[in-house]
C-alpha cells in the first residue's frame, strides 16, 4: 500500500520537477493523517477480527468519513481551498 503511494508522488515528480517531494508525499498520505486524527478522535475505529487473538493485518477499518467517495472529494476539496490561500 505504501508503496502505491510513494509511486504516485514520485510519477507526479516527473511531470512537474518544480514541486517538492514533501509536499507530493504529503498530498498522497493525506486521507491517511485525517483518518488517524479522526480514530484519535473516536470517529473512525479499527478492531481486530479476533480480539482474543489479534494478528497484524487481520483488522476490520471503519473509515466511514476519510476512505469513502464522498468524504475523500469534500476533504481534498477543502484542502485544495487551503491551499490556494496561500
């Protein structure tokens, strides 16, 4: 999964050279920073599929807000809106 968005920022590096990598990075793992502010938040959850055995990658993601269609449009718009603020 990383991978993809490392991927992502780097093909986006080579069609416009003059943008910083950070800012490409940051742009492709953004849904990600909201998701885990918002399971801080108590928001959006993860849970394991076995609580009396947990394992790494067996886990249930409720994302309702970042990961959804909806959601991930209203959270890059308002970002974008941010951005050309400044």
């Amino acid at each position: 999964m990383i991978t993809g968005h490392f991927g992502l920022a780097a093909g986006v590096k080579m069609i416009a050279p003059r943008l910083p990598l950070w800012s490409l990075l940051l742009a492709t793992f953004w849904l990600d920073v909201i998701f885990t502010i918002l399971t801080m938040s108590g928001l959006e959850s993860l849970a394991p599929i076995d609580p009396a055995h947990p394992a790494y990658g067996e886990v249930v993601i409720n994302a309702l807000y970042t990961h959804s269609l909806v959601g991930a449009i209203i959270i890059s718009v308002i970002t974008g809106w941010l951005a050309s603020l400044r």
